[in-house]
C-alpha cells in the first residue's frame, strides 16, 4: 500500500511539474502579446494615439500572421512535391517556429512602442519605431515619430528608410523612401557620414534588389546629399542591375557628383578590370560594355595580382554557368551574354590559351560560341595557336 502511494505521489507531482514547465514555456513565449496599450500621454493628438494603437494591433495579429506565413512557404519551398504534405506534428513546429520569431523579432518593439504612447516621447526608441513604421508602410506614423525625438537622434532614422519590409511583404516604394528623405533632409537632417558603410552598402544593396529601386534612386539621392562611397562599393552596388541602374551612374558622372568609372578596382577581395567585372557578372549588361569600351576601357587588359582573367574569359564563365538552367529567364541572360561577347570581340578582344577550356558543355552552344569567334577570324579548333593562320582548319 505504501508502494503504491508513493507512485501515486511521484505522478501526480511529475504531471504538475509538466503543467507547469508547459505553462512557463507559454507564457514565455506568448507573454509578451499580452495586454492592451498604456494610457495615451497627453501630448498625443487623437490622431496620433489611434495611429499608434492601430501599430500595436498590427504586431500581434498581422505581422506574426506574415511570420507564420513566411516561415510555411520557406519549409514547402524547400522539399521535394510528394513530401510538402504539411502533418499536424510539423504544422505545430511550424507554428511554434514563427511564434518563436516573433517574440524574437517583436517584443522589444511594443514595448518601445508602448513607452512612447505613456510618455510623448520617442528618444531612445526611435529606430526600433521607425522600423514598425515602414513596415506597416505608414508615412504619417514615420513623421510623427521623427517629430519627438531629438536633432542629434534624426540621422539615425535615415538607415531603417534605406531599406525596410514587413515579414513576407514588399519593401516601401522608392517614391515613397525619396520623400521620405527629402522632408528628413529639409528638418536638417545631415546625410554626409550618418550611416557606417557597411550598412549602407547592405541595405542599397537589398533596396536595388528586392524592391522597385532597379535604378539605384536612393542610392543617387544621397550621393547627390553628401554622402561619400569608396569607388569597389560604387561599382558593386551599380552592377547589381547594370541594365536599368546605367543611366544613373552615368548622369552622376556627367553632373560631377562621381568620377569616371576606374579601370581596375578591388571587387569581392581581389583586383579586377572593371570590364572583367561587368563581363562575368550574372545579368547580362551589353550596354556597359559598350559603355566602358567606350571610355577607353581595354577589351585585353589584365588585372594587377592573382586574377589573369581577361574580360573574354570572364563572359565565357558567365555563358558556361548560365547554359545550365532550362527556363525562359535563363534562356533571355544566356543571349544577353553571347552578346556581350560578340561586342568585347568587335573592338578586338583577344582569347586566350584558357578559352578553349571555358567553352559551353553544350554541344550546339558550343558550337555557336565557335562560330562567333570564328567570324571574327579566332579559330578555337585550329590546333595549338588558334591565331595563327597557318593552322587554321580547311
């Protein structure tokens, strides 16, 4: 008897124990949407109160909603079609998965938005708010955030409007960011030195591919502001969409906001042409090959350093990488490539002992390659010197 009320004893008190550990593990995970929001500060308009409450709305419903979304379709995307089929036990990870980063992602944010609506003030929160703000895509709300912090606090808002998406949602349009900008810059805000580096590089980068700044305007507006850039990160952030980006870069060098394009650079950690760069990136850009050619830039030019790559050998690596995909898009970048060779060749680029090496593994492709240099007197199949006449094939 007593044995068996021991056992009864040590189950009940296990059973507890978990109920407890599952309750801890709830609250610490769901606690933090809990509650409504303070008591508005008096200095808030109503306006501005039900702005900031409709935020805080937002963040529990919505935005862990896009979490949770983006989180499934990630998991789908990764797995093969007969396994996608989502299980009750995996759509529970998948739950607590985005839950998880929502807490993450969200909780600190309340609570700065919470102290702003029970003081009137929003120094010291003022980036984490602004970035709520973008992500709802709610200008009013930005500006009113802006207005209650500190000038010496302003420039520090300009990082989160460089680039700025909701959890499976699109970034604030360029139009809107510019105008954003430009009212920052019209209270005073100073753009010359106000961001690291590094920052800016990493957000113009994600605004240039993954919102509707194809052409690179943010990137142009605070060139033209001040602010300063070393010439590999100008050079990187143009060739991310070299096609729709051209005309900005080129209209700064006419206005004297930037210089000509440098011939050589240190790109990705190594000494390159310029031309190489542009000849071996992944979208195809013929237009700035001609551009450069134009400018004086050498078809043959060798960098300085460990990468011997010419610009040829460089475009037939691309053409290479890209024939190995079947669609439509990859299809339209392959052409653009072959372009691109047909012009470095026009205006007398030369290959090289490697070309033969780099050549397509596709028959037809390579074939065609072979023929484009052919035309222009290269004979790759002519034996050990495919520029010597005396051994060009009958």
């Amino acid at each position: 008897m007593k044995l068996r009320k021991l056992l009864k004893t040590s189950a009940a008190i296990s059973l507890g124990l978990s109920a407890l550990v599952l309750l801890g593990g709830y609250g610490w995970l769901y606690g933090w949407k809990w509650g409504g929001t303070p008591a508005a500060h008096a200095t808030l308009a109503a306006e501005d109160v039900q702005r900031l409450q409709g935020l805080d709305t937002y963040l529990t419903t919505q935005a862990v909603q896009a979490n949770y979304q983006l989180v499934r379709e990630n998991w789908v995307f990764n797995m093969e079609e007969d396994e996608a089929e989502i299980h009750w036990l995996v759509e529970l990870s998948l739950r607590l998965s985005a839950d998880w980063v929502s807490k993450c992602s969200f909780a600190s944010a309340r609570e700065s938005l919470h102290d702003f609506l029970a003081t009137g003030n929003a120094a010291g929160n003022a980036e984490a708010l602004a970035v709520l703000a973008l992500m709802k895509q709610d200008v009013p709300l930005f500006k009113l955030i802006a207005e209650r912090v500190s000038p010496s606090e302003l420039p520090r808002l300009l990082t989160p409007v460089l680039y700025c998406a909701a959890p499976g949602t699109e970034c604030m349009p360029a139009a809107q960011r510019l105008e954003l900008l430009g009212w920052m810059h019209a209270r005073g805000v100073s753009v010359a030195g106000s961001i690291p580096a590094h920052w800016f590089v990493e957000k113009v980068r994600f605004s240039m591919l993954y919102s509707d700044d194809t052409g690179g305007e943010i990137l142009d507006w605070f060139l033209r502001h001040g602010y300063q850039l070393g010439a590999s990160e100008l050079a990187g952030l143009f060739l991310l969409s070299p096609q729709a980006s051209l005309s900005t870069w080129q209209k700064l060098i006419e206005d004297g906001i930037l210089p000509q394009p440098p011939r050589e650079l240190v790109f990705q950690g190594e000494n390159c042409t310029l031309l190489q760069i542009v000849a071996g990136a992944d979208t195809p850009a013929p237009d700035a090959v001609r551009w450069l050619l134009s400018l004086g830039h050498q078809p043959n030019a060798l960098p300085a350093g460990e990468n011997r790559c010419t610009p040829v050998d460089a475009c037939l690596k691309s053409i290479r990488y890209a024939s190995l995909g079947q669609s439509e898009e990859e299809d339209a970048r392959l052409r653009g490539k072959v372009e691109m060779l047909d012009i470095l060749l026009q205006h007398g680029a030369m290959p090289t002992p490697e070309t033969r090496e780099l050549l397509p593994l596709d028959r037809a492709l390579d074939k065609e390659i072979t023929e484009l240099f052919r035309k222009h007197s290269f004979h790759l199949d002519a034996g050990e010197n495919p520029y010597n006449a005396c051994c060009m094939p009958e």
